[in-house]
C-alpha cells in the first residue's frame, strides 16, 4: 500500500490520490452530504446555498460508488446543516447520508429521510392555491416516498418531484 502525502496540514484543502483513488482531505468541523446521486449533486448544492459561503466547500460529482454507480458529495467546513436543509436534501437526494464533523471525527452521521407532511419547503405548483394568494405556509402531505409524490394540504392538489418549487 502506498503512503498519503501528509506533507499539508489538516486544515488544508487537498486532492491526493492513494492506491489510484481519488483522495480528498477532511475538515475539522462542519457537515458532509454524501451519496448524492450525481444528477442531484448541484441541486443540493443550490439548497445550502454554497455560492454564499465564504468557508470551505468541497463539492465532488461522479465520484464512483458501490450502490450509486456515480455519486456526489459535498463537504461544507464550520456549517452544521438544519432540519430544514436536511428535509430539502431528502426531496432531492433520498438516498443521501449526512455527517457531522467536530475535531476531525463523525459525530452523528444518518440517511435524510422524507417526512410525512412538508412545511414551508416545497411551494404548491397550482396557482390557484390559497397558500400563493395569502399569507399561509405551505403544507404539503406525502403520499409516496419513492418516486416522491406530494398533495397540497389546501387545494389538494397532487405533484411528482418534476413539479417541486422549493421555498
């Protein structure tokens, strides 16, 4: 087995390749979105709006994978991500598995999961709805996680995932 280069400090950004694969450095604190499908990889970028973060971000497509063939993967450095983001995500990339990075070690890592009823993420796509005309969060109830199928809780209106505004 060869030997990483360990010549750049932890806090560094650094590609290295070890054994032919694709080696990119850790950071200390911050959140990991990995098993990204790669179609979805700057989708999710675009919901944790890193075009605005002036800390590390490290964003990887068509990176292979066991289980995805291709995957992505985005590293944000000094970010915890939300509940709010993760939900996003989930919509997204249901197959995505989020970690949590203190001191260089996952400290809690989870697949995002789709929850049963959507609040303020997802804009009802019928613009008709109560909800576009007035001042009322949209609500929206999962009637299927795979593929994602939504319902308004207003105008019960039904959406697949190519009919998704998020908010």
């Amino acid at each position: 087995m060869k030997k990483r280069d360990v010549s750049a400090t932890k806090d560094e950004s650094v590609i290295g390749h070890v054994d032919n694969k694709l080696d990119v450095s850790a950071i200390k604190d911050g959140s990991v979105i990995d098993h990204i499908d790669s179609k979805s990889t700057l989708k999710v970028a675009t919901i944790l709006n890193i075009q605005d973060e002036e800390r590390v971000v490290l964003v990887g497509m068509n990176l292979e994978s066991k289980c995805l063939g291709k995957k992505g993967i985005i590293k944000i450095g000094g970010k915890i991500i939300d509940q709010k983001e993760v939900n996003k995500i989930a919509l997204i990339a249901p197959n995505a598995t989020v970690n949590i990075i203190k001191d260089y070690n996952v400290v809690k890592k989870f697949k995002v999961a789709v929850p049963e009823t959507i609040e303020g993420i997802v804009k009802c796509f019928n613009p008709n709805c109560v909800s576009n005309h007035h001042n009322l969060e949209p609500k929206l109830h999962v009637l299927n996680k795979n593929p994602i199928r939504l319902q308004c809780h207003y105008c019960e209106r039904v959406m697949d995932s190519n009919d998704f505004v998020l908010t």
